[in-house]
C-alpha cells in the first residue's frame, strides 16, 4: 500500500514541478520524500477496497491530497515562527535547507496541489468530487482542522482533546469518511473509527516528545514541556498515557463498520497502531 502512495505522489509532483521555479521544485520533492509511514493515505485508500473500490483513480487522489495537506502542516509547523525545528523524519526541516520564504511558499503549494488532484481526478467519479473537496478542507480548516489546531497553541489556555481532535484526528477522521465517500459509501458510519486512531496517534506522539530521543524520533524532542503545551503524558502519566493510547487502539478496531472488507482492514488497524510507538517507548513505559 505504501509502494501505491509512493507512486502515485511522484506523479502528483511530477506535474506541479514542471516548469517551476527550480529551487521550489527541489523542495516541494524535498517536503515530501522521503516520508514516513504515510498512515493517512494507506488508511484511505484501505477504507475504499474494504468498500469495494471501484474508483481507484479517485482514491488514490484523496490519498495522495491528504498527504500533501499533512506535509505541508509539517513544514509549516517546523517554522521558525512556530517550533523552529531543527529536524523533521531524520532529515534537516525544509526551511533549514531552503530559506524560510521558500517553505512558505512550499507549504502553500503543497495545500494547493492537494486540492488540484483531487480536482482533476473528480471527472472519474464528478458526482462525489465535491463532498470528497469539502471533507478536505474541513480537515485543514480553522474550525475543527490543521488551522485551529495550530492555533490553539496561541491562546492561554489549551483543552487537550479538542487541541489534538484538531491538530491530529482531523486528517484522520478525514481519511476514513474520505475513503469511504471515494468508494460511493455513506462516510458518517467511519468517522468514529478516524476519531480514535486520530487521538491514538497523538497520544503515542506525545509519548514519543517526552520520552524519545531527537534521532529515535526523527524532530526534536521535549517540545511540549518546552513550549508549555498539553500533553497526554503530562496529563495522564506515563502508564496512564500508555493505557489510553491501548484502550484508543481497540476502540478504533471495534469501530470499523459493516462492509465487504471489514476483516482483513480491522486487522490492519491493529498492525498500523501497533506500530506507532517504537518499541523502546512501550518497554521504557511497561
């Protein structure tokens, strides 16, 4: 599935760096490759064969959308005006490669590509085109989205599930109800499923902040308590961290709805939340 995402992003890239201004072309290919587990689209496009799949084209453009919209929240949080960081997936974050005015400009062209794909693949399906752009773009947004959840780290005080349902579970309750919806299915029965793994996600990352090392989580580390932000384990301890992201896990499994594939993607649930902590995590928390 990774390989599928992989290939269809080079393609995605492949046409927006045609003709581009050279240093940008470098560092939207930069900003993207090589990445990490690329979890939300391979949930996406799991969610869709699992209801039958019979637009591929248009899955693997939502899938492709959702990644570029991810990338680009992560050059755009590595700012300097933001966290400032240093590293991001064991590599120097864009700006510090790039300049601070290009990756700007990257995660802005990454946002807008991700909607350009989906637009030049919405003729396949025309029909679902635009619930799939509005489902997006709530994920992004400054509502419930990417934007509010960066947001929220400005104001004084922070609530930590609605910061992280926006900072981490809005691209993932979008992956699910977006794969569904990519597939012809009625979206609102997966939403629960993308609400656990989304918090799930950001618990095991708060895990990862507070108990990893820069080059065993490929950033910077100990930002949260640096930056006084809520976190799942200063908020629940450890084992207490540990408990919730186990109890999110399986609640995500048992919250995959009826369909063809419900199986085989349940199982696929359990492997890809296995894996998000590392297992030093997991040891050093037992």
């Amino acid at each position: 599935m990774k390989t599928r995402v992989d290939a269809a992003l080079l393609n995605v890239l492949a046409r927006a760096q045609d003709g581009a201004p050279p240093r940008l072309a470098g560092a939207l290919h930069y900003a993207v490759f090589p990445g990490g587990a690329r979890i939300r689209p391979r949930l996406c496009l799991a969610v869709a064969e699992a209801c039958g799949g019979d637009a591929p084209a248009l899955a693997d453009a939502v899938a492709c959308g959702l990644e570029l919209l991810h990338c680009a929240s992560l050059v755009h949080d590595d700012l300097p005006c933001f966290d400032d960081a240093d590293l991001r997936r064991g590599k120097p974050s864009v700006h510090r490669v790039y300049g601070e005015a290009l990756a700007v400009l990257v995660g802005d062209g990454l946002i807008v590509l991700a909607f350009e794909t989906l637009a030049r693949a919405g003729v396949v399906a025309p029909e679902r085109c635009v619930a799939l752009t509005a489902t997006l773009a709530r994920a992004v947004g400054a509502t419930q989205g990417l934007v509010a959840g960066q947001a929220w780290e400005s104001e004084p005080h922070v609530p930590l599930e609605q910061y992280h349902r926006a900072k981490t579970g809005s691209l993932f309750t979008a992956a699910t109800m977006a794969g569904a919806m990519a597939a012809g299915r009625d979206p609102i029965p997966w939403r629960a499923m993308g609400e656990r793994l989304g918090e799930a996600y950001q618990v095991a990352d708060d895990l990862l902040d507070a108990l990893a090392l820069p080059d065993e989580a490929g950033k910077p580390t100990s930002q949260d308590a640096i930056r006084a932000r809520p976190n799942a384990v200063a908020t629940f301890g450890v084992l207490g961290a540990v408990a919730r992201l186990r109890e999110l896990v399986a609640q995500a499994a048992d919250a995959v709805p009826e369909c063809p594939g419900k199986g085989p993607l349940r199982e696929l649930v359990l492997q890809m939340a296995e894996r998000l902590v590392p297992a030093s995590l997991k040891q050093s928390a037992a």
